[in-house]
C-alpha cells in the first residue's frame, strides 16, 4: 500500500470520526438527555484506536476489498481486531505478579457500537454488531474495591490543611484541601467536577449533586450531607475563590493561575500528588478510592444500608455490598467484639 493511498484512508477514518463526533454532539442518549463530552471522547477514542490498528494492520475484508474506511470494516475484520486487542491489551496480570486483569475489550466494543450505529443509519452499512457471528467478549472478572485507610486520609488532608506553614492559605493548597474534604463525603469524580457555586448550602451544611447520567437541566438531585470540617474547608476555598480572575465562572472548582474549571485530568493529578506529598504510594489511591472509603466508613459507623444508598443515588443493594466487601470481615469482627461476653 503506497503512503498516498495510506494517507488517503486515515484522512477517510478521520473524516468519519469528526461526523460521529458532530452526531453524537447534537442528539441525545437512549435516556433522550445530551451525551456527556467523556462519553463522546471514549466513542471516538474506541474508533481512533481502530483506526490506528487499521493502518498498521491492513485488512481485506470478507468481499475481498481492502479496508480503508470504516464503512468497509464487517464482522470477521472486527473478530480480528477484538482478538488482537484481547491479547495486547486484556493479558492476566498475574503474570506481573499483581492480580486480576488488565484492559477492557468488553468496553471497546460496548464504545464501538456507536461508530457502526452511525455508519449503518447515514451510509446504509451492515452493523457488524447485530451479528450473531460477532465474538462477544465478557467483562473482566471484577475484584473488591480496595478503601483508604484512616491514616492515609488524615495524612494526605494534612499536607494541604490550613495553617502558618508557607503557601497554606493561598488558592492552590485551599482548592486542593476543600476537594479532598468533598471526596470524603463520597461524590464520584463527575460529581464532584460538575458542581456549581450555586449548588452548595453551606448553611444547611448541604450540597446537591444531579446524577452523571443525568443533564444539568434536571431538578432531580441528590443532597449531600457535609461534615463540619467539610463546611469549613468550602467556605475558606469561596473566600480565595472570590479573588479568582474567572470567580464569575459557574463552576465552583476553578483551575491554578487563574486558569479555567478544573477537569478530570487535573483532579487525577492532584490527589496522586498529594498522597505523594504524605508519604504514600501515588499509584495506590484515585479520586475514586474515597468513594469506597466513604461507604465503608458510614457503614462502620452504624449508618443504614438505606441511608446510604439514598445518599448515594444506589437503586441496587448489590452496589452497597460491593462497595463495603474490602472491610466487611474487619466491620464483622467489631461488631462481634463490641458485644463483650455473651455468657
């Protein structure tokens, strides 16, 4: 295949995403709400990533033709491209001595559905995904969700804690602080990110997060209690806030040297760096970490099952046990203990 014609097919592939991305950018999901813009850029990601196996893999398909376009991909050449991907991306990592699995060829044909939804609705292309001959594969066996110690939480608190130590009380160390007290009280990442100046009554000692399935236009959302030492970290982070350059912004988390609202990416980087700060392995906590700590702590705590599914938005108790398994046995040997002698 000569560098024209492999230029010409990745400009064809390109051109293809960039019309998925307009779609998926002007219509709405199966729940008839606007896709969020992780959503979209996981869609195109699947297809970018298909793209590039295409180029340094080419394929003919089962007509015989050269595959340079999408519209051109069928159902043996995604058998082809899920095997290839299982076994470069889905490897056990017991081999790495670590356990469990890595990957997610399940989610990169989930992804990959609305690539070939598009294709067949605008180009009148078989959807390779309708057919039974598609190989399907299974979502990796899931382990239990590992929570944060309480030495861990308190100490990486402590490296942005107010105080008279240098750079304590400016906007960086009073932003970070007042993130982490919020992921203390349990917010997914979405949750957290999405939030609005507005959407805080310190008050009351409440905030209100609307679902991540969800757009910002609902009036369904859920109100959050805070802890006292949570109020105080918000109401010192909209003290600093308000000499922002973009304090007029919606967003309640703003970005460091005056930049723009905080997203994903930032917010991954900040907590690693700051259990790096404590002493600790940054590989070893994610933002998502504090949700599994949260539920594990209500729950030792004595707090309902109920209570905390209706804080947490869960429809399902099986989210409940999932969440709290890594410490059940702990919270079992207390409750045990706690009793004293029984004769």
């Amino acid at each position: 295949m000569s560098v024209r014609s492999v230029r010409s097919a990745e400009d064809t592939r390109s051109a293809l995403i960039s019309e998925l991305e307009l779609h998926l950018s002007t219509t709405t999901n199966k729940q008839g709400r606007p896709f969020q813009r992780r959503t979209i850029n996981a869609y195109k990601y699947a297809a970018v990533q298909l793209g590039h196996w295409l180029t340094s893999s080419p394929q003919i398909n089962a007509a015989g033709v050269a595959v340079a376009s999408f519209t051109e991909v069928d159902t043996a050449t995604l058998n082809r491209y899920f095997r290839w991907y299982y076994e470069t991306h889905d490897v056990p990592k017991s081999q790495d001595g670590k356990g469990g699995y890595t990957g997610g060829t399940n989610t990169t044909q989930r992804n990959l559905r609305a690539l070939f939804l598009y294709l067949s609705e605008e180009y009148d292309t078989a959807d390779p995904h309708l057919d039974h001959k598609l190989q399907r594969y299974a979502t990796p066996p899931m382990g239990k969700p590992k929570t944060l110690s309480e030495e861990f939480v308190n100490e990486t608190l402590a490296v942005t804690a107010w105080g008279p130590q240098p750079g304590r009380k400016d906007f960086h160390a009073v932003r970070d602080h007042a993130i982490l007290r919020v992921l203390t009280e349990g917010l997914r990442s979405d949750e957290l990110l999405n939030l609005r100046v507005q959407d805080l009554d310190l008050r009351h000692a409440t905030l209100v997060v609307v679902p991540i399935k969800m757009d910002r236009n609902s009036v369904d959302g859920r109100v959050i209690p805070l802890q006292p030492k949570t109020v105080k970290a918000l109401t010192r982070y909209l003290r600093v806030r308000a000499l922002h350059r973009r304090a007029d912004d919606e967003w309640l988390w703003l970005g460091t040297r005056n930049r723009s609202r905080l997203l994903y990416a930032g917010l991954h980087r900040m907590t690693k760096r700051r259990a790096e700060e404590a002493g600790y392995d940054p590989a070893a906590v994610s933002p998502h970490s504090f949700c599994h700590t949260w539920a594990d702590d209500l729950k030792a705590k004595g707090v309902s099952g109920e209570h905390i599914m209706a804080i947490r938005g869960w429809k399902s108790p099986a989210m409940l046990r999932r969440y709290g398994a890594d410490m059940a046995s702990q919270r079992a040997l207390d409750a045990v203990h706690s009793i004293g002698d029984r004769y």
